[in-house]
C-alpha cells in the first residue's frame, strides 16, 4: 500500500512563507529591541549605511584629535610653566643687582657675583627642562639636554676654551696697553688722541665738544680717527672739552675735563699752564690718566658683556667669536670659533626655521599648533650671557678701581636684563606660545561640540526608536499568533477532508 505525504500547496504555501517572513521580522524587530541598533551590518541599514560611515569617520577624527590636545594639554602646561620661571630668575636676578652695593666675600667675589652664579645654574636647569623624556628647549633635537652644565660653558673643557678664556682673550684686545686701544700725544701746542688702527676693539672716538679759549678742536677725522686740541694761548678757567667714547658693547663713556689751576684727574681738571705747550700737556697728562682709569672700569665692564654677546650668539649655526691671537692685547680682527677649540654651550637644533614650527600638532582639520623652542634664542641667551658676563671680572682687590669696575658691570648687566626694546624679550615667547594654546583650547571646545552633534547624528542613522519598535513588535506578535491560529484550524480542515 503506497502513503502519501503531505506537502503544502497552492494556498496552504502561501500562508506558510508569510509566517516565515512574520517570524524573520519578529527575529529582527526582537534584535533591535534588545541591542537598540537598526541593524548588525552596514548592508542592513540600506541607503543610510554612506551616511553612518562618514559620521564614524568624522568621530574618529575628533576623537584622534582630542586625545592630541589632551597630551599638548600637558606640554603647554609644562612649558608655560617653565616660561614663567625663566622670567622669574631674569627679574630676581635684576632686582638683586644694584652698582651702589660691594660686598666682597671671603673667596674674592662679591654677593652679586655669587647671586647671579646661581641664577645661572638654575637658569640652564630650565633650559633643560624635559617633559616625559622630551627636552623643550631643544628645537626638533629633542631627545638629548641642549645646554651644557655651568663649569663647561665658564671653563671649557677637552681643550676647547670655555667664556672665561674667551673673555680674557676679548678683554685684552680691548684694554691693549691700558689706554684702551688709543694713543695720545702732546707736540707743537697741540694735544693729541687717536685709535690705534682700524679694528673692533677698545674705544672708538665718537665726537668732542669744547669750550676752550685759545684752542682749535678738530676731529674725529681720518683713518684712524682722530682729535686735535691746538692750543695757541692758555684757556680760561672753567673752560671745558667733552669726549664721548664708543664702547664695545654700544655705551658710551663721557670724558669730560675742566681748565683750572691743577692737574687732578679725580676732580677732572688740568692746569692751564702758562704757554700754549704747557697748557697741551697737561691735557694730555690728565685725558691720558683718565683714560686708563676707564679702560680699567667702563672699556672692561663693556668687554665683559661684548665677549659674553660673542660667545653665546650661536642662534641657527652662527659661530662664537674669538679673537685672533696671541697677541691679543695688538689684535685686529676675530674668527669663527670651532667644536674643537670652542666650547658649545648649546647644543639643541640648529635649523634655519622660525623655532615656533620646530614641533607642531595637529589640532583639527586647518588647524596646526607651534610649540617648538630653542634655548639659544635671543630672549634666553641674553639672560645666560649676562649672568655669566658678571663672572668675567676680578675684583678681589677691594680697591677703588675694583669698586667702580664692579659697578660698571651690575650697571649694563642690570640695564640688559631689562630686556630692551628692539630685543626679543621672555614675554613675546610666553605670547607666541599663549597664542598657539589659545588656537588648540579653541580647537577643544569645536570638537567637543561637533563631537556631540555627530554622535547624535549617527546614533540617529544606527539606533532605534523604542516606542516605534514596541509598537511593531506587538504587530507582529499579534499576527503571528492570528496566523499560527488560522493555519491550524485551516490545517485541521484540510486533514478531515482528506481523512472524510
């Protein structure tokens, strides 16, 4: 006997694939209730799948560009901070500083020369400041400390000259044979000073003014220059002649002397004599003595800081200057300094770029950040050369001449610490660098609003919406189950029918 199988047909199919699809439906609508995500592939969300991935890429970008902005938080953070104590130690040092003060120490230095020692040493730990293994002051070199220690950059060290000897070399050049480079003479009535070649050193005559009766004044002229004083009678008394001297550094130094009844270079007078030659020599006796006292005080103060300029100015490769010698005390020009004669106090990076673009971040789309620095740029170096410029000096002698060389140099070093205009100063670098913060700090808060707005968007394309799909997943129960209930009874019919 042969058995039949039941197969569904015609109608009965029909009602059977419909409930395969209700129970697929049901199956996703189920899903996207307990996961509140329309679909679990990107194909499934049909069309709206482009627009879900540009938003998930523009998340991501926000995303990478915040978690830049939290790690350039803490290196602008670090490097305002240390900005900060940098100006710290060049306004304390200023303020310590005073030329109506000598106080000599027992090991032949003064306090202030002690003070600024320190400040020094404190100043070139911040320059080599590193921030988790990143050395700030370093330029694009940033794995390695850019400035020497203290005792290297004052005193060399391998064979290559460190400031000291540099500044030694520098003050001889300018003192010569302690006239300051000048030469003077008295002959024929007629007093005489002039440079003693063309040169960069000691002093160079600037211009004279006079008030003496019975005198011709000529000069500065020629090369070298000169000034004539001709005398063809005796002055009068209170007359006066004013010789302003150029100084290495770019100060000057004012000499000026009055005719009276004796030589006295302290008072600044000389005797007018009673002859025309008499009344030359003794301006000469009295210019030649005051002269050397400046040398000894003004000419080598103003040494001590041009050396110090010298030697520190290697801002983008420029080489430290040295004077050529010995002799040093007839020199005439300087030369490059090399690695192997010279000591390179920094040694960070040296490109030709602003130092601002030596490290950038990239903080959004159009939006990149410069906080490179170099502590080898005007605004630092001056504030190190300076400290150090006060170290150059010897005034252990306690003398008057020692005294007013002392104050002298407090006296530019304290001006220069000023940070002048023209110059590079601390707080235009803390601006450049408050302005690049300022730019990413901006950034930050666009991100963080975009951010919001794009996950809104995208959750909006991936997500749900509950009440809706509540609301069709009941449909769907309740179809089903009317469906299930109909193709029961439906199936129970066709059976008796088929059993009748």
């Amino acid at each position: 006997m042969a058995v039949n199988t039941l197969a569904p047909t015609g109608y009965d199919a029909d009602i059977i694939r419909q409930l395969g699809r209700l129970r697929t439906n049901l199956d996703d609508v189920s899903r996207q209730m307990s996961t509140g995500e329309k679909a679990s592939t990107y194909g499934g969300l049909g069309d709206d799948r482009v627009v879900a991935l540009a938003f998930q890429d523009q998340l991501a970008d926000v995303k990478s560009y915040q978690q830049t902005i939290s790690v350039m938080g803490t290196r602008f953070s670090a490097i305002t901070n240390t900005l900060s104590q940098i100006d710290t130690v060049r306004t304390e040092s200023r303020s310590g500083l005073d030329e109506n003060r000598f106080d000599l120490l027992s090991d032949g230095t003064t306090a202030q020369q002690r003070q600024s020692k320190l400040e020094a040493i404190s100043l070139i730990g911040l320059l080599n400041t590193d921030v988790a293994g990143r050395y700030m002051f370093a330029g694009k070199q940033v794995d390695k400390a850019p400035v020497a220690d203290f005792d290297t950059i004052m005193n060399g060290a391998n064979g290559a000259a460190g400031y000291l000897q540099v500044s030694n070399e520098r003050r001889q050049a300018d003192v010569g044979d302690g006239h300051g480079r000048l030469t003077l003479s008295s002959v024929a009535a007629t007093a005489t000073i002039a440079e003693d070649g063309t040169h960069p050193f000691g002093f160079k005559l600037n211009s004279v003014t006079s008030s003496l009766a019975n005198a011709s004044v000529t000069g500065p002229t020629g090369t070298p220059p000169s000034v004539a004083v001709a005398f063809t009678g005796q002055p009068n008394a209170n007359d006066t002649i004013s010789l302003t001297l150029t100084l290495p550094d770019g100060t000057s130094s004012i000499v000026k002397l009055t005719a009276g009844k004796a030589n006295d270079p302290t008072l600044g007078t000389f005797a007018v004599g009673t002859t025309p030659q008499e009344a030359s020599d003794n301006l000469n006796s009295v210019l030649d003595q005051t002269i050397q006292t400046l040398a000894k005080t003004d000419l080598t103060a103003a040494s001590a800081v041009k050396s110090a300029n010298d030697f520190f100015n290697t801002y983008q490769g420029q080489a430290p200057q040295r004077v050529v010698g010995p002799p040093f005390d007839t020199a005439t020009t300087t030369q490059n300094g090399t690695a192997t004669d010279t000591i390179a106090w920094y040694t960070g990076d040296q490109t030709a770029t602003a130092p601002r673009n030596d490290l950038t971040a990239q903080v959004d789309g159009s939006v990149s950040v410069g906080y490179g620095l170099r502590a080898n740029e005007e605004a630092f170096r001056s504030v190190l050369a300076n400290l150090a410029a006060t170290q150059a000096v010897n005034v252990s002698g306690n003398t008057a001449t020692d005294k007013a060389l002392h104050a002298a140099l407090v006296s530019r070093v304290r001006g220069n610490l000023g940070q002048p205009d023209g110059h590079q100063s601390i707080q235009s670098v803390q601006m450049e660098i408050a302005s690049s913060n300022k730019a990413m700090s901006m950034a930050a808060d666009r991100h963080k609003a975009t951010s919001g707005t794009y996950q809104e968007l995208l959750d909006g394309t991936l997500g749900i919406d509950q009440n809706a799909v509540a609301t069709q997943l009941l449909s769907l129960q309740t179809r089903m189950q009317a469906s299930y209930q109909a193709t029961s009874i439906l199936y129970k019919l066709s059976l008796t029918n088929y059993l009748g």
